[in-house]
C-alpha cells in the first residue's frame, strides 16, 4: 500500500478553543512571542499529510496552567484539558495520541492528575514545561511525581516555557530563551540526579535539547567538579536523553544532534502550529536531505515505537485516503520546499 510516509511527530500543538479563551481572560494572547495560532481537526490532518505524518502526539503549550496561582484552579484546567485531547485521541487512535498537561509547579495535583491521565484517560505519556513559575524540572521537593512517572514508566515530554526573566527587546524567546530553559531543565535533571533515581522514566527533550548536545561536554565537567562524579558518568546521562527535531533539523544541527544521542533517542518533531507549516517543511526537507535512508525511516517512526508501542501496530495512513488533488497540491508544496531549502544553503 502507498504511504504519505509513516512519521509520528511527538511534538505536535494543541490550542483548544475554550483554553484561548481563558488564556484571554487573563491578558495571554501569545506564546513565547508568537501569537496564539488556530487549531483544528481538519486542518491537522491537512498539514500532517503534507508533512507525511501518520500520527501527532499533541501537547498544550506554554504557558499551560501555570498562569494560575490557585493550585485547584490549575488542576481543574489541567484536567478539562486532558479530557479533551483524550477524546481527540479517542476519535483517532491512528491519527492523535496525546501528552497529559499537569498542574505543577503543584506536585501533589500534578501527581494525581498523572496517575488520571495515565491510567484510565490513555494518556501516551505527559508534558511538562521546563520552569513552572520560576521553579524549574530537576528542582527539590517533586519526588511525590517523579515516583509516580517512574512507577508507569512515563515518557515526559519537557517543553521549554518564558524564562523566569524579563525578555530581551529584539529577541522572541522562542528564538533563543527556549533552548536555554530546556538546557536549564536538563542540567539539573541531571546534576540532582534525578534521571538515575528514577531511570524508568523515559524523558523527551524538545528542539532537539536545545544546548545540551552542542554544550555537553562544558556541562558535564562542571557537574563532575563539583560533585566529584565521573565526566563519563555525567555525559552518558545526558546522552540519556530522547531529543525531538523541531525547528532542529538543520546542517548545522542535526549532526551535532547525531553525534552526541544514543542510537535511537532521536525523534520527529514538528512544533506545529506554532511553527508555522512553511518551517515545518524547511525542516523535514532537511532532516530528509541530511540522514541515510535507514537514519531518517528510525528517525520518522521506528525510534519512537520504544515509546509508543501502540504505534508500532498501528496502520500508516495511506496515500489513497487522500483527495487526489490534495495529493499533486501536496506535492508541488514539497518540491518548492525543497527549492528553498537548497537555495538559503551556504
């Protein structure tokens, strides 16, 4: 049977109606300077298809229920929101899987609403920003979560948030301030050691780890000092990591991604709907562009049947099921994208 191709994108957005609008209420009309985008359904599928995405894991953004200080206020969003996308997913198993959004930085709330989401919602695994209200993954005091996530084997999905700092005039924080909350979160994960206490959760870092492959190595001598750990040690905990590609898949980037990920660990990721469609595909062209077919097939789907084994079985969406106009429209889209790409090479 003929395939738009069989990607699962674990890094796939979600901005469910009645969210934008509390997200309004409370003078939140953007994300990481980017205004909030439209998302449905249908135009999901559209940009899937293009994109030859089988399957997106969807997940609710920053600033998720952290903009509400009142701890059962944050879980009831939390838990209205996994609700939804659990029906999303529900509809479409094929099509949408799901990261539970938790109410943290509440970590009692956030481990009952896990143990929700996870055990009877069919969650595929939760998200969690990297800093929640200034208090960052990796911190004192969530062991109550961390047990719970290892107890289910959890895949975490870590998604930067706005640094606990004002913002740069000229610089979006998704342009640079993202990748550095990542790190952050990352680096204490592993400075308190918190991968090795609970190794059976599986944690997924976003943007392809934003610093931590290229800065590693600095990382990892300044853990050793101080700690009097082994460099080697610390360096294998962070290669521990599963590292997505969004907004990553370039020449610039990917090797240094390959290089540094253990076999497996690497991810698709599109960021969509936050990224818009045009990125998305400047970024596939180069993850296509840049690997060996078998890399970028383990890369597109197989890596991440470790994580989701429902999706191992799951059917690839097929090419037929697509309007055959839709189908010569998606493929002029691709070959123009793939013009550009060549064209802004250096």
């Amino acid at each position: 049977m003929n395939t738009t191709g069989g990607r699962i994108d674990v890094h796939q957005h979600i901005v469910p109606p009645f969210y934008r609008d509390l997200l309004a209420r409370a003078g939140i009309g953007e994300a990481g300077g980017r205004a909030l985008p439209d998302w449905s359904p249908e135009v999901a599928h559209e940009v899937m298809d293009l994109l030859g995405t089988a399957t997106g894991i969807l997940s609710v953004s920053t600033p998720g229920t952290s903009f509400l200080t009142d701890a059962q206020e944050a879980a009831a969003l939390a838990g209205r929101l996994n609700d939804h996308c659990a029906a999303l997913a529900g509809a479409a198993p094929h099509r949408f899987g799901y990261f539970a959004t938790l109410p943290l930085p509440h970590t009692g709330a956030a481990a009952a609403e896990a143990v929700r989401a996870l055990d009877s919602l069919g969650a595929d695994g939760v998200v969690l920003l990297a800093n929640n209200q200034g208090r960052y993954l990796g911190s004192e005091g969530d062991d109550e979560l961390w047990r719970t996530l290892n107890e289910r084997r959890a895949v975490v999905f870590i998604h930067p948030a706005e640094l606990p700092a004002p913002p740069v005039d000229g610089i979006p924080p998704f342009a640079a301030d993202f990748l550095l909350d990542t790190s952050r979160a990352a680096y204490l994960l592993v400075r308190n050691q918190i991968v090795r206490r609970y190794p059976d959760i599986r944690f997924i870092l976003s943007h392809a780890g934003g610093f931590v492959p290229y800065a590693s190595h600095r990382m990892a001598l300044t853990i050793a000092g101080e700690s009097g750990r082994s460099p080697l040690d610390v360096l294998e905990d962070f290669r521990g990591f599963y590292f997505d590609t969004a907004l990553s898949s370039s020449p610039a980037t990917l090797p240094t991604l390959l290089s540094f990920a253990r076999p497996g660990h690497v991810l698709f990721g599109s960021d969509w709907p936050f990224a818009p469609t045009a990125a998305g595909q400047y970024f596939a062209q180069g993850l296509a562009s840049g690997v060996a077919p078998a890399t970028l097939d383990a890369i597109n789907r197989t890596n991440a049947h470790a994580l989701f084994p429902r999706l191992a079985t799951t059917a690839v969406h097929a090419a037929d099921a697509i309007p055959a106009t839709a189908r010569l429209r998606h493929a002029a889209q691709r070959t123009a994208a793939r013009l550009v790409f060549k064209l802004v090479q250096p």
